[in-house]
C-alpha cells in the first residue's frame, strides 16, 4: 500500500495530501491552498522553474 505524500498547511498546520493542495502551472509554479483556513501561497518556485 502507497502512502501519499503530506503538506502541512503554514497557516493552520493541518495536513493534507499534495492533490488537495497544490496546483502545478504551466511556468513550472506552484499555487499552495488550504481548503480549511483558506491560506493560499502563489508562484512557489520549484527546482525545475
């Protein structure tokens, strides 16, 4: 059984999985959003972009 990878939200530090919470864009940005405090991180950098 796989175990999906966790983010804990900065906001509320709860955790969710990555697919709840991050959207990856096509410029190779990140958009981080907590469906339970509504936190939201735009533009986050990856090693790729």
């Amino acid at each position: 059984m796989a175990v999906e990878p966790l983010a804990e939200c900065p906001g509320c530090q709860r955790r969710h999985a990555f697919e709840q919470v991050l959207t990856a864009q096509s410029n190779q940005n990140v958009i981080f959003s907590c469906p339970d405090c509504g936190y939201e991180k735009k533009n986050i950098r990856t090693s790729k972009g």
